[in-house]
C-alpha cells in the first residue's frame, strides 16, 4: 500500500469550481492505515489531508461515490439575476440552530461560497471546521459569542472571542448584556462591549453588538446604539432570533438615525424573502443576517 503522502493529490486548500470537498472530519471512524474512497473530482481539504498523513491514510478516488460534503464554488455567483447578487454580498449565511448537524453546517458553507454569501454564522464551536471548508474562498467564518442572552461574564465573553478568532473566525456576533442596560448600568455595557470589541480586534475580527431590540423600549434602542458606538463596537445588530422576535423595520431606522451614518447596522431576524431584506436595508441597514438566504438572493 503506497503511503498517504504519495497517493494524495494537493489541493493547495481553495475549493475548485464545482468540487466536492473532503474535511478532516470525514476521516474520523476511518482506523489508521486504512483507505477512504472519494469522488474522483474532490477536492481534500488540507486539514483532511494532514489527518491521512499522520494516520496513514490512503484516498482513493472512485466514480459513483457520493460528495462528503457539498459541492463548494469559488466562479461567478450563480445567483440568477443582478440584484440578487448585489444582495448576497450583504448577508450572513446563518444556521445558529441548537440542533444543527454537521451535513447541515456543510451545506450552508457550500451555498455561502456558491453564492458568494457575506459570511457564514455559526456558535463557535463549528468554527474550525467551517474555516476549512471557506478556506480560500473568500467568504469569511462569523461566530456567535455570549449566545443567545448576553449574561455572561465579560471574562467569558472575551475568551469565546479569542478563541473564535484563533480558530479563524474573522467577524464576531456578541449578545450585550440586557439586563445591564434594562437595570440603567451603562457603563458595564459600554466596558462590557469594549473589552470583547478589543479582543476581536487584536485577533484580526470584527465585532457585531447584538442589542436584542424586540426587549426594548425605544429609549434603550438609542442607549444601546450609543454605548455600542463609544465602545468602539464595528456594527450595531438588531436581534439573535431567539428573543421572541426578529429585525423591526422601524427599530433599524431608530438605530440608523442614533449612530449616523457611518456605523455599520446588521439586521437579523425574521427576515424571509426579498421584500423584507429590500425595507431593512431603506431603513439603513448594511448587513443582514439570514437562514433563508438562498431564497432571498435567488426569489
């Protein structure tokens, strides 16, 4: 049996034009100095093909087996019509469900490089492996931090931050501290934020402040949006999903007309079909957080 090394093509990790990709994690239940049959067009991932060396592993490439993951594009958007395109390039790809699997998660990374999606939304601990799967795609990973109540400590915030960072989140969703800001502490939201907002960006990410407005009045919208802002937060967002309600057209143009026009606005939640993306973007959203993406862009 020849050696992994020998028998592996390099992929040089960027996805080819409508290959299927091979991730580390498919060779999990494979036993060491074993074979794994693939697509003869895959693509093996470079962390799939670390994993084969270490372990032995030898690829073989067969007509008739199935992709391991999703086909995975890095050509022209196959998004049908011109606006629908233009949209793409502003929304969050998100799948934040507690019950995602990881076929699920593969399938929103293939759709989000088809597409050419703004990001793909995750909980962190999806992180490193939707990092290799964009990997050269240019669609970047996005974790969620402090998800989705916003309670815990900065301390932990800061290190889900580091950590989604290291694993090569480039932009980072975080819940404030809603409680904080209903009770009239203001400063442990605007230090709250800055802290995580640091630790994003000495990690080379972003960071979105999730301010949850459906549990707010419109006098703690304008709160949030402030201290947000001072804090040195990159984007203001409107909700997780999972507070009772989603993105308000009003609510986003409350945020817009607090913070001017220069802070970037995130709008997310409930957000369906192309209509409802065209009126939060009017009401002065730049970035919009989607589950229905691919029906949006191509509706």
């Amino acid at each position: 049996m020849s050696s992994a090394s020998e028998s592996r093509p390099r992929s040089g990790g960027r996805p080819r034009p409508g290959k299927p990709l091979v991730s580390g994690d498919c060779l999990r239940n494979v036993p060491n100095g074993g074979e794994f049959a693939i697509a003869i067009d895959a693509i093996i991932t470079p962390l799939a093909e670390e994993e084969a060396h270490r372990r032995n592993i030898r690829f073989t490439r067969k007509s008739g087996v199935p992709a391991h993951v999703p086909a995975a594009t890095t050509s022209a958007p196959s998004t049908g019509d011109a606006r629908g395109r233009e949209l793409a390039a502003l929304i969050d790809h998100t799948i934040l469900a507690p019950d995602a699997t990881a076929a699920q998660v593969d399938k929103i990374c293939a759709e989000a490089i088809e597409h050419h999606f703004a990001s793909v939304c995750v909980h962190g601990s999806w992180i490193p492996r939707v990092a290799e799967i964009l990997h050269g795609s240019g669609v970047p990973p996005c974790a969620v931090i402090g998800f989705p109540h916003g309670n815990a400590t900065t301390e932990a915030k800061v290190h889900e931050a580091r950590r989604a960072a290291a694993d090569g989140a480039k932009e980072v969703d975080m819940v404030i501290h809603i409680g904080a800001l209903k009770g009239g502490d203001d400063d442990y939201v605007k230090r709250d934020v800055a802290e995580v907002t640091q630790a994003c960006h000495q990690g080379g990410a972003i960071l979105k402040a999730i301010l949850e407005t459906t549990m707010l009045s419109n006098e703690e919208i304008e709160r949030a949006s402030r201290l947000c802002q001072e804090a040195g937060a990159d984007f203001i967002k409107t909700s997780t999903g999972f507070g009772g309600g989603g993105a308000k057209v009003e609510h986003v143009a409350l945020m817009r007309r607090t913070v001017g026009p220069k802070m970037d606005i995130k709008a997310s939640g409930g957000i369906r079909d192309r209509k409802t993306a065209e009126a939060m973007l009017a009401a002065g959203a730049t970035r919009l957080g989607c589950s229905s993406s691919v029906a949006i862009v191509t509706g």
